[in-house]
C-alpha cells in the first residue's frame, strides 16, 4: 500500500532482520515517545529538540532502560550552550560542530615504481 510502518512495526522488523544488534531509534516531538518506549529499540536519539523538551523526555526514558543520546541537528547546540543541553540528563551527545569547524588539510603522495 506504500504507507511506512509504524515505529513498533519498524523495531520489531529490525530485531527480527538483525536480532544481535541494538535498535536507535530517533525522534523529533515528545509525543513519538510513549510509543518508542514501547518497542524492543535499546536508544532513543532525541533530534531537533531545546533542553526543556528534551529534560520532559529523558525524565520519561530514565525510567526504561533505554539510553538516550542527543542529535546535534540543531544549529543551537554549539560548543557554547553544549552545558544546557548535558545538564538534561542525556546519556551522550552528537556534537558536529567539532568536525565542521576543523579546516581540511591537503595531503599527497606520488609512488614511483623502478
């Protein structure tokens, strides 16, 4: 019918394909949460959320044994304001602010052969 299946329907087909591996599963509003904590997922990356958001979730996944990690998606996670959104109780958090900022560097080899 091509509608996309429920996130349960999802886990459940994950553990089933891959039965070994842990389950991340990521959402955007606390109301995908009740049925996240629902499922079999062993992580729940929080995306696109502000720290008060994100305390109303952790609060609820603490009582899971569910970690619970943070995407940086938001432009306002910086390495500034990184101490708001620790201080939420997140089990780790995505920071790509630490490999946008760095500068590439150039590097070559030639390789004769004799």
């Amino acid at each position: 019918n091509g509608s996309s299946p429920s996130i349960s329907e999802a886990v459940r087909r994950a553990k089933e394909a891959y039965p070994h591996a842990e389950v991340e599963i990521e959402i955007t509003q606390f109301d995908q949460l009740a049925e996240v904590l629902k499922t079999d997922a062993g992580v729940i990356i929080l995306s696109k959320m502000h720290p008060e958001p994100i305390k109303k979730c952790v609060k609820e996944i603490k009582k899971s044994k569910k970690k619970v990690y943070l995407d940086s998606s938001l432009a306002s996670i910086t390495l500034s304001t990184i101490r708001a959104y620790a201080e939420t109780g997140v089990d780790a958090i995505s920071v790509s602010t630490l490999t946008h900022s760095v500068q590439a560097i150039e590097i070559g080899m030639r390789l004769y052969t004799k």
